[in-house]
C-alpha cells in the first residue's frame, strides 16, 4: 500500500468516518477524468474520429450525423473559416467516463479507452498510464489493479498485492512476446473484472487455453495439456529445475487439469469461489516457465 493510500485509510479510521461507496466512487471519477484529461485529452479533442471509434467500441448511441437541407451552425462557421473551440468535455470518452453509473462500467470504459489508445499510437499512453495509476492509487476503496505489456493494458480486479504484482502483473509483462497467450489471460481477467457470475465459467476457459498455448510455444509442439508430462519434465530439468520442484509442478498441473476436464470441460460442478484462486494458480504455473525460459527481461 503507498503512502497516499495508507494515510486515506488510517484517516478514515481515525476519525470513524463511515465507508460511503456513492461517495468514493464519485471521488475515483474525478480522479479518473482528471487523469485522461490532463494526459491524452488534448490528443482526443484534436481526432474527432477516435470519439467515433471509441463510442462504437462501448456501444454507446452516436449522435445522428446523416442531414439534409440547410448546413448546420458548426459546418458553416468552419466553412467561414472560423472554427468552433472544442474541449475534452464535448467528447464521447469525456462523457462515456462521465456518465459511467457504477464503478464496473466505469472501468469498462476505460479499459476501452486504453485499447483505442494503444491502436492509434498515441503518444502519451504512458503518462495516461502513470496517471491512472495514481488515481487508483489514491482511492483506497477501489480494488482495481493495472498491468501493462508494452502499449497494452489490462484492468484486473485486486486481490492479494503480493500475488497480483508478481502473479497477474509480472506475467503479463513477460508475455509481451507470445500475444496469443496474453489475450487468453487478459480474456480472463476482464471477464473477471465485470463480475457477471453468468459468465465466470468462460474465465476458466480462457485460463485453461492460455497455459495450453504457453506450453506449446515453449515445448514447441502441438500436443493438449493431458500430454505434456514427458516433453515438458525434460524441458523443466534442461533449465535446472529441481527433480521435487519438477514433480510438485507435474503433480499441481496434473489436477489442474482434471479439474478443468471434470468439473469445467465436461461439466458444471466449479463453484465461484474457485475462479479467483484458479487465475492466481495458472498464473504462477506461467511464471514459473517464463523465469524458466528467460522470457522475464532480466
């Protein structure tokens, strides 16, 4: 926890100030919309057409530009040559993140944001990054985490701080080379971030699919998850893994794999309580083999 944070919290203690969740919310959007604002603001207002793209990403209703007849007061007046002055708040993002009703769709919104930023090479996605940071930083009630691979980022939900920085955050940095395993995580996570329960079951999925995909790129074989024992214990002992720690792996993966064949593939018996732990636990198996494979940058 940073300074910033630590002190809101002790403050609120302090003086028994009760938890208000319409309030802190509110809070984070300010913060948010001062974030995008005072970053990539400037970048949106001058390309009309990213509001465009980015209302159509959110599904969000554009306002109706098909006209007959006479030209409208803003056409002529750019016609004339005298243009209209435009800020951030007259954009379709400004207003997505403005109107956002709860802390999910608010987060939805955002997310998008990111994407679109990230595709049309906007120079300042990174100080946009540092500055959310800093916003969800010092909002102590919103247990939102941010990773990032290269220009993409991932908004995940925050568990414990040592597993999402080194498990959730860490992996999807190192994964910066095998996009195909990224998205299958980053699927996840966003899935899991908009806590629709009706929807937890392709969670695992998507789990289950990016560590299948990580171990064929590495063992470079097209083999399922049920036969990578061979392959993938010789691999583990090539790098100087030791002979438990390579069996404890096999032995975790192996039930790893029977529960996603029974409980998940075959049938319904997993239970909700078992997603998040089940996120930590494929993201500790990919650390591993990335550390493994020299694939963290260090």
């Amino acid at each position: 926890m940073s300074r910033d944070r630590e002190s809101i919290v002790r403050f609120h203690k302090r003086w028994d100030i009760p938890l208000d969740q319409d309030v802190e919310f509110e809070r984070f959007k300010n913060r948010v919309l001062t974030a995008v604002d005072s970053t990539v603001g400037r970048f949106v207002v001058e390309r009309p057409f990213l509001s465009q793209d980015f209302a159509l990403r959110l599904g969000d209703r554009q306002p109706v530009q098909s006209v007959a007849g006479p030209l409208l007061l803003e056409q002529l007046r750019e016609i004339l040559g005298k243009p209209i002055r435009r800020s951030f708040a007259d954009t379709a993002v400004y207003r997505a993140l403005e109107l956002a009703p709860d802390e999910r769709n608010l987060i939805f919104a955002l997310q998008c944001l990111f994407w679109l930023l990230a595709d049309h090479k906007c120079p300042e996605l990174h100080s946009m990054i540092a500055a959310v940071r800093k916003a969800l930083d010092v909002s102590p009630f919103v247990e939102v985490g941010l990773a990032t691979r290269g220009d993409r980022v991932t908004l995940h939900p925050k568990g414990a701080r040592l597993l999402d920085g080194a498990v959730v955050n860490d992996t999807l940095a190192w994964l910066g080379n095998r996009a195909a395993v990224a998205r299958h995580f980053e699927n996840a996570l966003q899935i899991y971030l908009e806590k629709n329960a009706a929807r937890y079951r392709n969670v695992l999925d998507e789990l289950r699919s990016a560590l299948e995909k990580l171990l064929r790129s590495l063992l470079g074989n097209r083999r399922p998850l049920e036969k990578q024992e061979k392959p993938l214990l010789q691999w583990m002992q090539e790098r100087g893994a030791h002979v438990h720690v390579r069996n404890l792996y096999w032995s975790l993966l192996g039930w790893f794999i029977k529960y996603q064949n029974e409980a998940v593939k075959h049938g319904d018996g997993w239970g909700l309580p078992e997603v998040e732990y089940m996120i930590y636990l494929t993201g500790t198996f990919m650390r591993l083999l990335l550390q493994l494979s020299s694939d963290t940058g260090s």
